[in-house]
C-alpha cells in the first residue's frame, strides 16, 4: 500500500461555486483520489480556498467591502454546497 497525498487547486473565495470549479479542480482530484483508494492505497485529499488574490481585491473593491469581509462570505456559501 502506498500513501498519496492529493493537494487540489485553491479556488478564489470571491463569488458562488460555478462550472469552472467542478471542472478545474473538484472533479479530476476526486476522481484520482478514488481511484487510489479503489487500488488500496491510503490517500489523504487536502483542499480550501484561496483568500489573498486579486480577484478577491477586486470583487470587494466592486462591493465595496474589504477583502476579508468577501473571503469570509463566500467561505460560508462555498461550504454550505
């Protein structure tokens, strides 16, 4: 049995989840984790989101609310899918 650490892409935390999302991270990390794990191995999937960048400075420039005030929104929508 091997150990495989799977670390999934960081999407920006500055607006609801899209098609983009599944697409670009969630789907081709958790296909790869299962399979892993349907060959016995011990895998460990790590993820999050991404608070510090600019489209984070920019949708909350828009809103005008701070960074950490958007990041921390959108965290909650994002964990409530």
């Amino acid at each position: 049995m091997s150990h495989i650490l799977v670390n999934v892409a960081w999407p920006y935390a500055n607006g609801p989840r899209h098609i983009g999302h599944v697409a670009g991270f969630g789907v081709p990390s958790d296909v790869y984790a299962r399979y892993e794990r349907m060959k016995g191995n011990d895998v460990l999937m790590v993820s999050g989101t991404d608070e510090h960048g600019t489209p984070i400075l920019v949708e909350a420039d828009k809103e005008g609310v701070s960074a950490q005030e958007l990041a921390n929104r959108y965290n909650r929508v994002i964990t409530k899918d």
